[in-house]
C-alpha cells in the first residue's frame, strides 16, 4: 500500500501536496459553518453533533486538570531531587557532554545575557556545557553581540561559539534555518575537532528568554545515559510562560496561563508528547537524520516526525519533570504586546503547513508500526484542525440553530439544546477553578506581586471569550486558510522585551 501511495504522490506531486494542503482548512471550515449548513439539512445530527463536542470539551477540561496536577507533584518530587549524584554513579558519566544552541536575531544582549546567566547556576559542571550562539549574518549587531557575549561567558561553560547565519537561496528565513546552520556549525567545531564525542552527547534547541531549572542538565544526564534507547530519544521539560506572567496585559496572561498547563500536563501524556519549542535531542540522532529543515518556519514538530518517520517508528520522546520559564509575547506598549501575542499565534497555529507532509509519509514510508504512526498523527491532526472551529462550537454553534431552523427548536431536542449545552459547559467552570489552584501551585512566588493582585487573577477569566476568540480563532483560522489556498507565512520574529 506504501508502494502504491509512494507512486502516486511521485506522479503527481504538485496536485497531492495541494490537494493535502486543503485538506485542514476545508475540515476546519465544514465544522465551522456546520451548525448553519447543516441545521437546515439534517438538524438532529447537528443537535448531537454539538453535544458530542461538548461533552468532547468536558473531558478536555477534567483530563487537563488531572493531567496537569499528576505532572505538579512529579515536577515538584524532581526539583528535590540530587540528579547530579545520581548522574554521576553512572559508567560514561565524565563522556557526557551538552551542546545549547540559541538561535536569536532581534534579541538583546541583555535577553541573551540573562538566559546564559541562569544557565550559569546549573548543578551540572559547566564545563560539560557548549554554547552556541546562533546568529543571523543579516543581523546588523549580531557580531557586536556574539562578542560580548562570548567575553563574558567564555571561560564559564566547556566553549562559547557563535555561527553566523547567510541568507541562502532555497531557505525559508526562520529559527529552523538557523538552528540547522548552527548545529552543522556545532558538530564541525565540537565533534570533528575532537572536542566531544557524539556517542555521549546532546544537543538543545533553547528560545533566547528559555531559564532552565538549576538540574535541568543533571537530569538530562541521568536520563540519557541510563536509557539503552538513548540515540532515538528527544527529552522535554514543562515549558512554562512564568517569566513576565505579571508584566502582560490581562488577555496575554490568560492564554499563557492555559499554554503553560497544557505543556505542564503534556508531560504525562506520552502519546501526545512531541518535542515542543525548547527541548533537547541525542546529538548522533541529530546528525544522522540530517539536521533540522530549512525550508520551513515551524521546527519542533518537525524535526520530531522527520526523526520517528526516518527511524521508522524508533523515535521517542522522554519528559524531564522539570520547568522551562519563557517569556510571554509583550512589548513596549499594551496594544504592540496584543498585536505581539497575535503574530506568536499565528506562527504557532501555521505548524499546521506540516500537516500535510506528516500525511504523506504516513502513507508512503514502509515499515513504521501502523499502530504507532496512526495514533500520533491522529492527536496531532486533530489539535490542529479543531484549533479554529472549538470556539465557535462551544459559544454560539447551540444558539444559531433556533434562527436557522426555528421550526426544530419546537421539537424535544432542539427545545432543550440550548439549555443542554449551557450546563455541560458550565460544570467546565469547576475544572478552571483547579487549573487555578494547580496554577497557583506550580508558579513561583513574586514577593512584588500583591496578594490582592493574585486573589482578583481569577476575575480576568471572563475575558476568555473574547481572548480565546481574537489571540487564539482568528489566527487559526487565518493559517488554515493561507494554506488552504496556497499561500506562505512569512516568519515573524517575537519581540522580546
């Protein structure tokens, strides 16, 4: 079957890859205007099908607060945990060596400065840590920058390098691009010089404001040597969006705060655990897969499906029960930090412009476990295809039926579907009211922060609709749509202030 789908997309390559490039935006689409199309055709199959999903969106929610509060105490267990003794009892302990590459462009020193800074407090002897520095030649400070940055940092970690990043011809212009300059930068100055040896060594795809937890990199170490799997293994900690969590308008806070459990929650989640913005890889699997892409924007995702697909099917991802605080979109002024937070969105939801080749390989490339494969893409497909149609069904899909079919709501179901609708969703309020407990849990204290400011954070949440709808929909809804008709995103760098 392979062979035959193998061919197909051989002969037509143009007409399957557009075909599969509708392929979300038309399933995003039909779900959107289903209530209306369909609540004239077959309106009861529309009354249970919004009942269904709101059910779906129940179990969403309580699955995300027990998912979220398991991964709390495995975090919370981790942080008190002595990794770097444990590391250290293990054969090829001293072998073990941490490649970071942080690719960056508009960044400041000072972003920069302060995540090296952090990185300085790790358990883990420093010297086992490499840095690169992932510039872009386009950049018009990016030497000033390396430089200062490698004076200062230099004679801290094992070495401090910085690869400079050429516009070249056939490359989408983004952080994939970049990353992969720097980690063939990182294996010609590290692997082939000597310095390190591949067998026993990592490599992280680290944003310019990722703070790792002091154990990240001892934790790292236990993981990688103790697993006889360890060269078809990425690892991934909890990115978490703590850093400025104060500092944002209120609309930005709420959404980083639902990003930042579902990462959390991730994490006990195996069959839905994909590598994920910062996160960090066996350097030899790295190589022998040939690097990140370079004609694409999104990356994590990526990279993780190119290895498992590759591999066929021996690629895996191991959680580190540890946080990565990032910074929330923000910017010098409140609506600059919204528009900031929308383009993250936007680049975030066009993650769904991979789609379409983690279809293709799904059919044609042999020997991968269907089972495995099936279930993968499954979760994948279907958080990126319901990303722009989950608001309109939850909001307003029960309430457009009695203005398209008045004459249904006469019946028993379409009289009380409203009514249905509105107390299954409602018993969702209770699972907020633990994600903010949870929340509240997991974040670190700020001593500047009023108590009285976190006791009213709970009031911001009757923003979500409308935050949900603006920051979350209409992005969605936009890359669906690009993609649907052929067109590209053109890569947008978060400000980070």
């Amino acid at each position: 079957m392979t062979l035959a789908f193998a061919k197909l997309f051989t002969k037509y390559p143009i007409k399957t890859r557009r075909a599969l490039e509708i392929v979300p935006g038309f399933f995003s689409w039909a779900l959107i205007t289903f209530p209306v199309w369909g609540s004239i055709t077959f309106p009861a199959v529309v009354a249970y099908f919004i009942l269904f999903f709101d059910v779906y969106w129940f179990y969403k929610s309580f699955s995300l607060v027990v998912s979220a509060y398991i991964a709390l105490k495995r975090i919370r267990a981790a942080e008190k945990t002595d990794w770097l003794s444990k590391a250290e009892k293990l054969e090829n302990f001293e072998k073990t060596t941490h490649v970071v590459i942080i690719p960056n462009y508009n960044e400041s020193v000072e972003k920069i400065r302060k995540t090296l800074h952090v990185l300085t407090y790790q358990t883990l002897p420093l010297k086992k840590i490499h840095i690169v520095l992932a510039m872009e030649e386009r950049a018009v400070d990016s030497k000033e920058k390396a430089s200062i940055l490698i004076k200062e940092f230099g004679d801290r970690f094992g070495s401090v390098l910085a690869s400079f990043h050429p516009r070249i011809p056939g490359e989408v212009v983004g952080k994939s691009s970049n990353e992969a300059f720097g980690g063939k930068f990182a294996y010609s100055k590290l692997v082939e010089t000597g310095l390190i040896d591949i067998n026993y060594a990592t490599i992280s795809s680290v944003d310019a404001d990722s703070l790792f937890d002091k154990n990240y990199f001892s934790y790292l170490t236990y993981s990688f040597l103790r697993d006889p799997k360890r060269y078809s293994k990425f690892w991934q900690s909890a990115n978490v969006h703590y850093n400025n969590f104060w500092d944002v308008p209120a609309p930005i806070r709420v959404m980083s705060f639902f990003n930042s459990l579902h990462r959390a929650a991730l994490l006990v989640q195996p069959d839905r655990l994909v590598s994920n913005s910062t996160y960090s890889l066996t350097f030899k699997m790295l190589h022998e897969i040939g690097y990140w892409d370079t004609d694409v924007v999104p990356e994590d995702y990526r990279i993780f499906f190119k290895a498992f697909f590759v591999l066929k099917g021996n690629a895996w991802v191991e959680p580190i029960f540890l946080k990565t605080s990032m910074d929330a979109a923000q910017s010098s002024t409140y609506i600059k930090s919204l528009k900031n937070r929308y383009n993250q969105e936007m680049r975030w939801s066009w993650g769904v412009s991979d789609d379409p080749l983690f279809i293709k390989w799904w059919l044609t490339v042999p020997g991968v476990p269907f089972f495995r494969k099936t279930w993968l893409l499954f979760n994948v497909l279907l958080d990126h295809f319901l990303w722009p149609v989950n608001w309109f069904i939850i909001t307003v899909a029960a309430n457009i039926m009695p203005f398209v079919n008045p004459i249904f709501t006469r019946t028993s179901l379409g009289n009380t579907l409203p009514d249905i609708a509105r107390t299954i969703l409602t018993t969702t309020l209770f699972a907020i009211l633990c994600m903010i407990i949870i929340d509240y849990r997991m974040r670190p204290r700020e001593s500047h922060v009023s108590k009285t400011r976190q006791f009213l954070f709970p009031l911001e949440f009757f923003l979500l609709p409308i935050v949900g709808f603006f920051l979350a929909t209409v992005p969605a809804m936009i890359s669906h749509t690009k993609l649907m008709f052929g067109k590209r995103m053109e890569y947008k760098v978060t400000e980070k202030v």
